[in-house]
C-alpha cells in the first residue's frame, strides 16, 4: 500500500510538472525562440516567492515575526502529539482489523451481498463492490490496484472502469474516519456521514461516466475482447495454517496501518497548521496574540468549520485533525460531524490522487471531467448528509 501511495504522488507531481511545461511552451511560441533551463527555474522562483513572502508577510505583520514563529512550532509540535499518534493507533488497529476481514474472506462475503446493488445504483458491475470495500479498508489507490487485475476489469466497459476513479474514491479511508468520529463520541452522526457519502458516490460516478460517454463515445466498448472476467481468481488468501494466517493479517495490516499513519503526518502538520491559521482568532484577553498554540489569524465562529471540507480536498487526514480543536472551541456537533464524514470520505483527498489514477489507467485526458464530478459528488454528499441529520433529529 505505500508503495502504491508512493507511485500515485509521483504521477501527480509528473501531471502538474506537464502542466507547467505547456505554459512555458506558450510564453515560448510567443517569444519565437526557446527559454533557458534556467531562465524557466528563475521564474519559477520569483513567483514562488511573491507569493511566499506576500502571505507569510501579512500573517508576521498582523502577528509579529518571533510570535507567529512561536505560534508555528507550537502547534506543529500539539498536532502531532494530541492528534497525528491518536490517528496513527487507530489507522494501525484498523489496518490489522481490515486485513483480517480480507484474508478470512469477510470481505469476500459483503461483495455478494453488496452486488446487486451496484448495477441500479452506479451502472457497475456487481464485482465493482469489492472495490469499495477495499477502499473504505485501506486508500484510494487500492480501487487502481484492482482495476489492473485483469480476472477483474474484463466486467467493465471502458467508460465504467475510468469512473472507477470517482466510485473508489467516495469511501477512501472511510474506516479510519468513522472509528475516529465514533472515538470521539460521534458514532450517531458518523453513520449517517456514511449514507451521505454512498449518495456523493452515486452522484459523482453517474456525472462522471454521462460525461465521458458524451465526449468520447467510442468507450463505451468492453475493456476486453473477452468481456467477462474469472472473480474466483481474484484471491486475498494467503498460505499456512489458520493461526499463521491470522497473526500474519494482524502483523501486515497493522503495518500498513502505520505507513497510512506516516503518511497522514505532513499534512496534518502543514496543511492543517495553515488552515487553523486562517481559521481561530487571537488568543490574548484584548484580542492579542499571544504566540501560543492554536491562535489563528481570523476569528471565525461557527464559520471555522468551512476549513474542513476545504482541507479534505487535499487530505482528508489533515482535515480530521481539525476536528479535536473545534471540539475544544464548543463549535461541533453530530450534525457537523455527519457533514464532515460524508465529505471527508467522499472527497479523501482527491485532488491529490485523481490525476495519478486517471494517468496510471491510461485515460489522462478525462481529468478534468473525473475531478469536476467529483467535486459534484462531494458537495452532494454533505449536503444529503445534513438533510439525513434533519429528517432523523425530526422523526426520532
């Protein structure tokens, strides 16, 4: 799995490095003559640093320098003991737990009773189930692991195997963020968080594959000549007795669950330090700060609780550890939490992987439409769970 996690970085970084190659192509057809290596590098750099030093600027000016300073390393260094080892035991007692339902074929078992399901629901063929499954045990890249199985893309038609991208997705670390919603005391509003998020997914794979079916019709074509797949040869089961099996799903998936932790670190330090920094307000009794942690820049109310759906476009592991501060600051509630879990599972992240995985299955250029639909689906999915919040809270 991090290995997995580690290629679909990679095919981000390649994605945007491409895009911004055409730019300096344009300004090269412009110019009638070809830039420099390091005449590209040095724009780069003053661009990069306008913006830099115009953000970092502005929060030094309102701060001071020494307290903004302060007020970084603070909360780096409480985000990663009060929240980022907290997350981490849970991704590797849920990782252990996962792993033990593949290997004893538990999961095996919820893709039958799932199947008939996916057709009405998402257009996919019912072994598509096992590819949510998998990504609501472990990540995002596990639907693109599958999808190159060749015993299972042969269901798919082309057009439903790129929307793999958008059905996976919905329920990337689903796992992780309802055991930390229901650790916290939340267990009511993260299952309905869940509903919201199957409701995101149905939405985000029907836009995405209309949309692509629309501009290239010509996918809609088997992805094999031998349209039909052997599902009895796709098999998680290992060798070894009963006992050797079971401690070694324990071992491995907790293992996996630590790496999911590791890789949760940077950007719940950095994208989340960012986002409580435009998020709480001074600290001080006068309204000044005061460089401790957890003082932001903004003194947002209830309007603070925006910067979680904003932080799971880009990580969804950095988002739920917004969510121990606006317990503290009194500002959550099963509501907010059934919004949170349906974006945060529906979206996880995506703009950080959809490139990736669109570029690994080959289809590149249904980027756009892919994120697009997404975006859809995601918003779908909060605002479904919201009204689920109320349609209960009002019968029950």
């Amino acid at each position: 799995m991090a290995k997995t996690k580690y290629n679909t970085i990679k095919r981000t970084t390649t994605f945007y490095h491409d895009r911004v190659e055409k730019v300096f192509k344009n300004i090269e057809d412009k110019l009638k003559r070809p830039l420099k290596f390091t005449t590209k590098r040095s724009f780069e750099a003053i661009i990069f640093l306008i913006i830099f030093f115009a953000f970092f600027g502005l929060l030094a000016y309102k701060m001071t320098l020494p307290k903004m300073l302060n007020t970084f390393m603070q909360t780096a260094y409480h985000l990663l003991l009060e929240t980022v080892f907290y997350i981490m035991a849970i991704c590797v007692l849920m990782g252990a737990i996962s792993k033990l339902l593949t290997e004893f074929g538990v999961v095996r078992l919820l893709e039958n009773l799932l199947r008939p399901l996916m057709r009405p629901l998402y257009n996919l063929p019912g072994v598509a189930a096992l590819g949510a499954i998998m990504t609501f045990l472990s990540d995002n890249p596990a639907i693109i692991t599958l999808a190159h199985d060749k015993n299972f893309n042969r269901y798919f038609k082309k057009y439903q195997l790129v929307s793999l991208t958008n059905f996976g997705t919905a329920f990337g670390m689903g796992l992780v963020v309802v055991a930390f919603m229901t650790g916290l005391g939340f267990g009511k509003g993260a299952l309905i968080g869940v509903a919201g998020a199957v409701i995101g997914s149905i939405v985000s794979t029907r836009l995405m594959q209309r949309s692509t079916l629309k501009a290239y019709p010509e996918l809609d074509t088997p992805v094999d000549e031998e349209f039909g797949g052997d599902e009895q040869q796709i098999s998680f089961k290992t060798e070894g007795g009963v006992f050797m099996r079971f401690l070694n799903s324990l071992l491995d998936g907790g293992k996996d669950g630590v790496s999911i932790g590791f890789a949760i670190i940077p950007g719940v330090l950095c994208i989340s330090t960012i986002v409580m920094m435009l998020t709480f307000g001074a600290s001080g009794a006068n309204g000044e700060y005061m460089g401790v942690a957890y003082e932001w820049l903004f003194g947002f109310q209830d309007g603070a609780l925006i910067s979680f759906p904003m932080t799971a476009l880009g990580a969804v592991g950095a988002a739920i550890g917004l969510v121990p501060r606006f317990i503290t600051e009194g500002i959550i509630d099963n509501n907010a939490i059934a919004v949170f879990t349906a974006i945060g599972m529906c979206w996880s992240g995506f703009l950080s992987t959809h490139a990736a995985m669109l570029d690994s299955l080959g289809y590149r250029k249904l980027i756009g439409k892919a994120i697009g639909a997404h975006t859809i689906g995601g918003l779908m999915a909060g605002i479904s769970a919201h009204w689920l919040f109320v349609l209960l809270a009002w019968i029950f």
